[in-house]
C-alpha cells in the first residue's frame, strides 16, 4: 500500500466518518436508550453493511445500482418507515427500543433486530454509495495488487467508522445520565424518538 496515499487516507475518511449523518444518529439514539454495549449489535451490523457497500462500490456493481435508482427505492422506503415506526414507539415510551420504566414490561430488543437496523441503514443509503464510488478510486494505486490494497482500505474504514460509533453512543449514553438525574424518562423517550423519525425520514427522502 502507498503510504502518502494511506496517510492521505485516514483522515479523510475520518473527517467524513465523524460528520453527523443517519448511522451516528442512529449510534446515538441507541446509546441514549438501550447503552453502548447493546448499541454494540446494531453497529455490528451498520459495520457489515458499510464493508458490503464499500466492496461492491469498489468492483463497480454501486455504479450499476445508482443507474438504477429504483433498486433503492423499496429498502430506502421500507428501512425508513420501520425507523419511523419505532421513533413513534418510542416517543410513546413504547417498543423494545425505549427506556424502560419500572412499570414497563416490554422485552428488549434482540440481536438481529439491532444488527438488522444497523445493516439496514447502511446499504439503504445512496449517498453511503455515491460517497463510496467518489472516495476509494483515488486512493487506489494502479501498479499494486487491487485486492490487497481494498483490504487495507476497507479494514481502516471499518476501523475508524466504529471509532466515530462508540464515540456518538457515548455521546448519547452520557445525555441520558444527565436527564435520567431527574427522573425524566419520558423527556428521553422523546428526544430519541425524534431523533429516530429523523432518521426514517432521512433515510426515506436522501
């Protein structure tokens, strides 16, 4: 691998990584409601959805699909109304997402649904793909082997994208140790909420 082009690469991709978009708000609202470790689940999948996006961008398959762009359409609408649905509940201080009360009996949410939410939301967002096709070629070396080079690419990337994760789950663990100091579970329910209808409604229309 290059080293100017990898030095070059880390943080680019880390000033990209960092920047607020669907999946950091994601980390956050889940952080806020269910804490960093389950959050884990729902990164692991964004995780995989992020690496499939990046290897079939990087093959040239993203090209085809955004000729396409009705081949998105069904996840985009699909992936966002289920967001959306689930900011309702939780705005409700209902669903397996929601901060529970002492009364609240819903069971939490499993693994495969954090994990689904996460890759979900990945591989649903064009931009993710636009973002990919503009972003790798650049950083490729023609007079090297290709797949090694993907390998070390994409490896850094997830690398750095889980770094930005946990720190915006963090983020969101930390608001919710603050409001929780006055017992304002159904303020945070709400803030959630919100954040995760944005987040439907973002996946929905970007």
């Amino acid at each position: 691998m290059n080293l100017a082009l990898l030095s070059a690469f880390i943080p680019t991709f880390f000033f990209v990584s960092i920047t607020p978009g669907m999946c950091m708000t994601l980390a956050m609202t889940l952080g806020m409601t269910i804490g960093v470790k389950r959050a884990l689940w729902m990164m692991l999948g964004e995780l995989v959805g992020v690496a499939t996006v990046a290897i079939l961008s990087a093959i040239g398959v993203a090209a085809l699909l955004l000729n396409y762009p009705s081949v998105f359409m069904v996840l985009k609408y699909l992936g966002g109304a289920y967001l959306a649905y689930v900011g309702i509940q939780m705005w409700l201080s209902k669903g397996k997402m929601a901060i529970k009360t002492e009364s609240s009996d819903n069971k939490p949410a499993s693994y495969v649904d954090l994990m689904s939410q996460g890759f979900v939301t990945a591989i649903a967002n064009p931009k993710g793909w636009a973002f990919f096709i503009a972003l790798l070629p650049p950083f490729l070396d023609a007079s090297r082997p290709l797949t090694s080079q993907l390998v070390v690419l994409i490896t850094i990337i997830l690398t750095l994208e889980f770094s930005c994760l946990l720190i915006y789950a963090a983020g969101g663990r930390t608001l919710k140790s603050l409001l929780m100091q006055s017992g304002n579970v159904r303020i945070m329910n709400r803030i959630a909420g919100t954040l995760m209808v944005g987040v439907g409604v973002w996946l929905a229309v970007g």
